[in-house]
C-alpha cells in the first residue's frame, strides 16, 4: 500500500505496466521516467481524486484515473495519441503541452476540463482523421495556452473544404483561446457553434 508512486529511470521504449494501483495510492509521478507507463487507478477510494504527473506522452502510456475528480499533467508532447481515460468524477482536469507533430486527441475520454499550453512557435493541426477532435468535442470546457505569433492551431480543415472532424457532439460548451498568442482556426459541425459555445 502507497500513497504516492514514483517511477525514474528507465529508456525510451520500456513499458512498465503498473497494472490496478492501490485504493489509497491518489498521486503517481512520472516525470522522472524515460519510458513508457500503463496503469489503472480505477479502484481508488480517495475522494480527493487521483494526480498524475508525466514528462510527456509516449505511443504505449496507457493511463485510467479514478472516479472522482483527477487532475493529471502531461509535459510536452509531439507526434503522439494521448491515452488517458479520466473515468468517473464531474471535475476532472487535463494539463497538457503540444508542440509540433501532435494531432490526436482521440484517446482522451472523460474529461470535463482540457487545458491546452501550445510550445511557442508550434503549429497544431487536429481533425485531418476521423475522430481526432473527439477529446475536445467530449470535454465540456477546453483552455488554449501558449503560442507566439508564429503559432496556429487547427481544428478542422484549416480552410481548405470539409474536414475529415471538426468540433460536434452536445458536451462542449467553453473554447477559450483569450490566452493563447496565436492565430486560431477552427472548424464546427453545423449548429455546434450557435446551440452550445459561449
């Protein structure tokens, strides 16, 4: 039994699978680990929710939080599908830093808050594939960061026809960009924008 699980070392392709965590573990640090990491926080009793913090993502993280309000961290990220379900809970925050080459948010499930940091001069396309925008479309608000006057970041076809995905569904209802020092371009089913967005 532990309250906190941390994992160093490690090199760039080593999984460590975890498997269930313990009902009292409610923090799992990662960040000082060079590979890849698979666990479930799924029989978590801590109603404080879980936090995890990760140096980035890799192609085989596979990430369950628990079913309360979690709050996980994920640092830089390039070219890589985000695997992370936040389960249960009404409040669950994702921190999350894109730099070049992320375009998938697919993977991430039950999330009500997405806080997106975009590295300053990254340009970020989402929705060139089916279901690629699905993370955001399912949250219900989504916090765009970072950037420079270099930077755009993309939902949808970037202006050039009907996008494989764009932002739809019922779920969101808050994009705020207000923070971010980019340009921004995105693209709403019909209706979306009008019925849902503040």
């Amino acid at each position: 039994e532990a309250n906190n699980v941390t994992v160093t070392g490690g090199a760039a392709g080593a999984l460590l699978t975890l498997g269930t965590l313990d009902a009292i573990t409610d923090n799992v640090d990662l960040t000082g680990y060079a590979g890849e990491v698979s666990f479930s926080a799924a029989a978590s009793t801590d109603t404080g929710g879980v936090t995890l913090n990760a140096s980035s993502a890799a192609a085989a993280d596979a990430y369950t939080m628990s079913g309360f309000n979690d709050t996980a961290t994920i640092a830089t990220t390039a070219a890589v599908d985000v695997d992370i379900d936040m389960a249960g809970g009404t409040g669950d925050v994702l921190n999350l830093t894109v730099t070049t080459g992320f375009i998938d948010t697919g993977e991430i499930d039950n999330t009500e808050t997405i806080n997106v940091a975009v590295v300053a001069g990254a340009d970020i396309t989402i929705g060139a594939n089916a279901d690629e925008a699905n993370g955001f479309a399912d949250s219900t608000t989504v916090n765009l960061t970072g950037g420079n006057e270099l930077s755009t970041f993309t939902v949808g076809g970037a202006g050039a026809g009907a996008p494989t995905d764009e932002l739809d569904g019922t779920t969101m209802t808050t994009f705020n960009a207000s923070a971010f020092t980019g340009n921004v371009d995105l693209e709403y089913a019909p209706g979306t924008l009008t019925s849902l967005m503040s």
